[in-house]
C-alpha cells in the first residue's frame, strides 16, 4: 500500500510538521528520562497500529542503548519483570491515554497516583504532553499510511536540526 500523501512535499503539512518537531524537541529536552519517553511512544503506537512510529521508536531506543528484551517485551509489559514501577506507571499512562474512547474514566486515578509517586511536576507534565504529541502522530501517520521499516535513527533528529528546531 503506498502512502496517501506525502507530509514532507506539501506546504501545509510540512510547516505543521515543522512546528510539531519543535514541540516535540521541548519534550526530549525535559527531565523525563529519554528511555521512558521512547518505551512511553513505542507503546502507544503498537496500540495505534503506526509501523512508521514503532519503527522509529525501536530503533532510537536501540541507538540510545536500550536493550532488545526490553523492546520485544513493551507489548506486554505487565507480564514481564524487566520494567521499574516508575516505567510501569508511565506505560500504564500511555496506554490509558491512548485509549481514553476504551474507557468512561479515561486515565483512571490508579494510574495518576502512580504516575505522581514517580514523576515530579515537570516530569509528569512531559509525560501527559508526550503521551499527546504521539498519539497525534501516530494518528497522521496512520490515516497517510506511512509505512514503517525505512527509518534510521537520528532522522528526527536531523528533522529537527534543519528547521532548527523552532516554530517559525
């Protein structure tokens, strides 16, 4: 299946890609730790279905060192012992976050008091914007019908350091 349209080469969805890039550099600024934001977006995109975004999510966290078991087993985290309570609760919000149409609650208090016992306001607020900012992604990719397997780590990166990472 090839892609619908090419978010790149046009004018509208690039300067909203560009923009995006800048948001997101906030969040890989921040003090959450970069192996929970990748686990964090790898989640939410095996749930979402987005190849393109679990593609680009394994292979920045294998570049930033994590290891395969950890990436084979985030599909089925609860059932492992290879994540901390801290990444548990994390992945927990990710997935009560990315299906909030599952539930009436949405993120349930449980998961919240998790979430605050491990991360601080800076934190958490880094996680809830990151859990935002990759479902929006995973729905662009999806409904374009980027396919995933062509990616290489550091590309957003690049992305980010050609529009400078600014919202212009």
């Amino acid at each position: 299946m090839e892609a619908r349209l090419n978010l790149f080469e046009n004018d509208i969805a690039s300067r909203f890609a560009k923009r995006f890039a800048g948001a997101a550099l906030v969040l890989h600024d921040s003090p959450l730790p970069k192996s929970v934001q990748e686990l964090v977006s790898l989640r939410a995109s095996q749930i979402t279905g987005c190849g393109h975004c679990v593609d680009m999510h394994v292979k920045e966290a294998a570049a930033a060192g994590e290891s395969e078991v950890r990436l084979h087993l985030v599909a089925v985290w609860r059932e492992t012992t290879v994540f901390s309570e801290a990444e548990r609760a994390a992945l927990a919000l990710a997935e009560e976050g990315t299906r909030l149409a599952d539930a009436h609650e949405g993120v349930s208090d449980e998961t919240w008091a998790l979430v605050r016992k491990y991360y601080d306001d800076d934190q958490t607020a880094a996680l809830v914007c990151l859990v935002g900012m990759i479902n929006a992604a995973n729905r662009l990719a999806v409904i374009t019908h980027q396919k995933g397997g062509a990616y290489e780590a550091g590309m957003f990166a690049a992305v980010v350091a050609e529009g400078g990472g600014e919202v212009k």
